[in-house]
C-alpha cells in the first residue's frame, strides 16, 4: 500500500456509466448526446477535485465485468455509477456484488425541468432514475451495501456530497489496507483497546507488521553520519531549543531517525510503540518521543503503548483530512466545562499554537535513558473526537464527537506539556457518561476542521455501528 503524502491525497473515482445495448441498436442517433452529457460528469467531478478512472460506457454483463476489473487494477477507492439511459440490473449485478470497491450511486440526469412544455423527445436522454431503482433493488437483494446522491448537477449539492462519499471511502480503503507497524507488544493490563492482528487482519483487512524492539538497532546511523547533524539543524530551525540539552538532543536524533527508517522500509501507513518495552540495555537507548511527534506531523498514523487499533484509525483518517493527532482524555475540568487532552510525549506538531519547544524529559517508566520531547498546545478551532472501540464477537462500533479546541490563555503553567484543553457541544459529566455508554476506549483521534458526517461514512463503508456523541444532552442517569 502507498502511504499518503500530501501531493498523493487525491480521491480517486471510477465512473462507471450504464446504458442499454438495445439503443445502440433502435436510436443510434441519441449516443453522442449521451456520451457528451457523460464528458460533462466527468468533467464536473474532476473541478471537485476527483481523479476520474473513465472506464467505458457498459451495457452486457461482459463489459461490467471488465469495467469492474479495470476499476479495481487501477486502484480505485470507490465506484461511482451513473445510469446513462435505463440499463438491465442483471447485467451488472454480478459485478457489482462481487467487487470490493465502494459503490456510490449518482443519481442524475442532464435536463433540470421535464414539464409539459418539455419536448417528448428528451425522454431518451433522462429516464436514467427507473435504471437506478432497478440496479439499487438488486443490490439490496444481494446484501451489496451502497449509497445514493440524487439531484441536478447544477440545482443540487450532489456533487459535493458524491466527493464526501469518496472521502469516506479513500479512509475505507486507508483502513482495508494499511501498514501498521507495532515495536513491542500491548501495554501489560490495558484492556480497551487491544485487538489481536491476525483478528485486525481477519475483521478489518489491516496487515500488522510486528518487530522486536531489538530488531530496531539494525536501522540505528552511525555516530558520524552527517544526517545526524543535519536533523539537528533543522529541529533549531523549527522549534525552541533553548532549553534541550544537547547531547540528549542527539540521542533522541538518532533513535528517531532508526525508527524513521524503519517505517520506510516497511512502507508503514501507521505505528504504535510500547514505551514500557524500550530498554537501553536490549533496544533503543531512549523513547523516541521527538521523532513520533515528528511522523504524524508528516501523516503517518499513531497511537501509543502497543494499540494497533487506534493507529490503524489514525493513519486512515490521514487518508482524507491533513489535521489529524493521536490524542488521550487526561483530566476534566468540571468548572469551567472541558476536557484537558495530553500524553506523555507525543502529538502532531502541525497542530500547535506557536513555536513547539524542546525540553529535557526525566524518565523513569522503563530502562531507558532520559529524552526529549516536543511541548505545545493544540491550536484553538472546531475538531472531531473519533474513537474506534472494539465491541462483541470481532465487531466495531465507530464513536464520533464534534468538539471545540480553546485558546490556552495568558499565565498557563503547563509550559513544559504536551497539552490542549477540549469543550464537548454538551455538559462534560453528560459527555463522559455517554461516551462510556458506548464502549470508546480511553485513546482516540483528534481532526481539525473535519466534517463528522463523512467520518461516520466511512465506519458505515467499513461495516462498524456508528455513532455520532455529545450532540444531545443525556437526561437518563445512571
């Protein structure tokens, strides 16, 4: 699997138009109208922003089956069907219930007004919705899970909705395929989260890429190699080095640059490392907190001690939002209405107010030497808590909050902390017996300027129960 950078975020769509063979045959005349409308959907997807697969124009079981297959070669993240003219559902259902690609239906036509004034013979070019119902019943009947945008190109937001779906998608596709790396094993006693990865691969498709923490100094740089410095340089540059020391400085370089490396080789989409497994005796000399920080600034997925899960959701999230962090709940402040988000050394440093500082970090959790870390506060704005929690029997249950993040203020005294301060839409105490109620782990993601409907898309695509919290205040109590 690729791993998504910035210049690779592109939602890639195969349009898939349906059509009957019969037409070619009794209104030859009517195609280039037909074809030219299908230029202009194609068109019109790609301006929001969609890379369009353009497969051809299908009629027979045949040409769905290598449409399909052409589709899925090319890597699609999803189908998006377009009824050209009313098309037979038994020459494509067998395809479409057969692909693992998702399946959007676009539901259009290319006139906007069909009343009594319009003339009969635009019947041909805008009788595509019977084709749809057809298809749609087929797939019900079939337990072939889709979703459907209906409206005018022009009239509508159907567009906008279609490049939702295929946002939904990309992360499904992120999530079906992903590289999760895990040094080490699962925190010893952590319960919530811990899913096993022949489990992850069984019920969710993500592979696990498991190393001994020993098996990491195969990729540690030698003492004098010039990337060393160099990466020093640059961490001068970006943050407040004032007061690191620097040898510890750079001896978070080189354990972070080991870990890099690692993930590189393994084309990682995602990771989690156990701080408790890290000896200095037998691996990495120090947690390579810096670096971690440093890696979901780039967009590679994360959560902590050894919870592949939450990793795997980080990474997908990646797939489709730039803004995204592995965070904790730490403390609730019952007074003033949040929740103050923090973990021991690790956050996404694009996501700060400010100039990120270096601090010298006293640690005594396993046998590792002192390191350094990355402190700063999550930037103020409008986010999206999501947390995937493992529920009965290998299934899911996807838990999604609107949240606001809030201006640290003057006089904080948190300077030398990773920290953020988060305002659920409703009371707090209303907020973590809701959140409990539905099983969310005690480690989650945190998106900026991300739309919760699309995120809950995406559990939809993925099969989870989904479930959109801290909307409604909860009147029952416990």
């Amino acid at each position: 699997m690729k791993r998504h950078t910035e210049t690779e975020k592109l939602l890639k769509g195969a349009l898939l138009p349906f059509y009957l063979e019969l037409y070619d045959q009794s209104h030859p005349g009517i195609r280039p109208g037909i074809d030219m409308f299908l230029k202009q959907v194609t068109n019109r997807l790609a301006e929001k922003g969609i890379s369009i697969i353009e497969l051809p124009v299908c009629r027979t079981r045949r040409e769905f089956d290598q449409a399909i297959n052409t589709a899925e070669k090319e890597e699609a993240d999803a189908l998006i069907t377009l009824h050209l003219a009313y098309s037979p559902s038994l020459e494509s259902i067998e395809a479409l219930k057969n692909t693992q690609l998702p399946i959007i239906v676009m539901d259009t036509t290319p006139g906007y007004n069909f009343d009594p004034l319009q003339s009969p013979a635009e019947i041909m070019y805008n009788h595509g919705i019977h084709g749809v119902q057809d298809m749609c019943n087929l797939l019900i009947r079939n337990n072939k899970d889709f979703v459907i945008t209906a409206g005018h190109m022009d009239h509508s937001d159907i567009l906008d909705r279609i490049k939702h779906h295929m946002m939904a998608a990309k992360m499904a596709s992120a999530m079906k395929n992903g590289r999760t790396g895990q040094i080490g094993h699962a925190f010893a006693g952590m319960g919530d989260f811990v899913v096993e990865p022949e489990i992850m691969k069984t019920s969710i498709g993500s592979s696990v890429i498991q190393i001994d923490p020993a098996g990491i100094l195969d990729f540690l740089p030698g003492n004098d190699e010039p990337e060393i410095g160099k990466e020093m340089e640059k961490d001068r540059n970006l943050y407040d080095t004032e007061q690191v020391d620097p040898s510890l400085h750079r001896q978070s370089v080189i354990n972070g640059l080991a870990l890099r490396r690692w993930i590189d080789k393994e084309n990682l989409s995602a990771f989690t490392i156990n701080f408790a497994n890290v000896d200095r005796k037998k691996n990495l000399s120090a947690v390579p907190f810096l670096e971690i920080s440093k890696l979901l600034a780039k967009g590679i997925g994360y959560a902590g001690e050894g919870d592949i899960l939450t990793a795997s959701l980080t990474g997908a999230l990646f797939a489709a939002f730039e803004k995204v962090s592995f965070v904790e709940m730490f403390c609730p402040d019952w007074k003033n209405g949040t929740l103050f988000i923090s973990h021991m050394g690790e956050m996404n440093l694009q996501l700060v107010e400010g100039k990120p500082r270096l601090t010298n970090m006293s640690y005594n959790f396993s046998d590792a030497e002192d390191t350094v870390v990355a402190t700063a506060c999550y930037m103020q704005g409008d986010a999206v808590l999501v947390n995937l929690a493992p529920g009965p029997d290998h299934g899911y249950n996807l838990i999604v909050a609107p949240v606001t993040m809030l201006a640290e203020g003057a006089n904080s005294k948190f300077s030398n902390n990773i920290r953020g301060w988060m305002k659920p839409r409703i009371p707090v105490a209303d907020f973590l017996e809701e959140y409990s109620k539905l099983g969310a782990t005690h480690h989650a993601a945190l998106v900026y300027e991300a739309d919760p409907a699309i995120i809950l898309q995406f559990g939809k695509m993925m099969g989870w129960q989904t479930h959109l919290a801290g909307i409604n205040t909860v009147t029952s109590k416990s």
